[in-house]
C-alpha cells in the first residue's frame, strides 16, 4: 500500500459510507444507484471480506472495483453470506457494471423495468388497471 492508501477494514462504516457517496456523487447514475443500495442494505460496507476485496479507499475517497466484486462474487468467495444478502450484492455489482444498460435506456424503458422490479418485489399492486383487453 502507498502512503496515501488506506486499508479499508480501518475504517468505521460511516468513514466507508462518507467516502463512497463523496465518489458516487461525480459517478454515473448507475455508479450511484448501486453504492445506494450498498449503504442503505448495510451489510456489506460492513464484512471484511467484501471491503478488502472490493474496496479501495485514498486519503478522503473511497470506491468499489465493480469488476473485482463480480470475479470474487462469481468465484463463490461469499457464499458464507445469505442468500438475500448475496442477492443484493450480485444486484448492486450489476447495477455498478451498468449490465443493464439502464444508464442508456429511454424514459419509457426505464419506467417499465422499474415498475416490474416494483411488482416482483410486491411493492405493487398487480391487478391490472383500467379496461382489459381481450
């Protein structure tokens, strides 16, 4: 490690969480989106394993090697994890990988992508509004 970087595991979660959002705020949406869920799901900023696989953190900043967190991800290193945790993680690496190409969709596909996430997850109400269609 050079002198101005910082081991991760040092770091409180709140330094982690400060650090990450002041380089996700000059991020892509995606970039964003993904270190949100990351703070806001509050278990991985907080296990070693992820933060010194994935994390890199110099002086006052800190952020997520995205390819890094999907090759240990895929290798199976957190598998001591749950499996709605790991399915968090595999969603934020995603979404920091732009796999979807949300970044790029148009208001239209993104409205749609976002309400059938929305329903899957049951924050919705399925039953279709309005006149059916035969």
């Amino acid at each position: 490690m050079t002198a101005a970087a910082v081991d991760p595991t040092e770091l409180t979660p709140l330094q982690v969480q400060r650090r990450l959002r002041r380089w996700a705020r000059t991020s892509d949406s995606h970039v964003y989106a993904a270190v949100e869920l990351l703070i806001t799901h509050d278990v991985w900023l907080r296990r070693a394993d992820f933060l010194t696989t994935a994390l890199r953190v110099h002086r006052t900043t800190a952020w997520i090697t995205w390819t890094a967190a999907r090759a240990a991800f895929d290798a199976g290193h957190f598998q001591t994890a749950s499996s709605t945790d790991r399915a968090v993680l595999d969603l934020a690496v995603a979404l920091g990988q732009d796999h979807y190409r949300l970044s790029r969709m148009d208001t239209t596909n993104a409205t749609a992508i976002a309400t059938a996430v929305a329903l899957a997850a049951g924050l919705l109400d399925p039953t279709p509004k309005g006149p059916r269609t035969p």
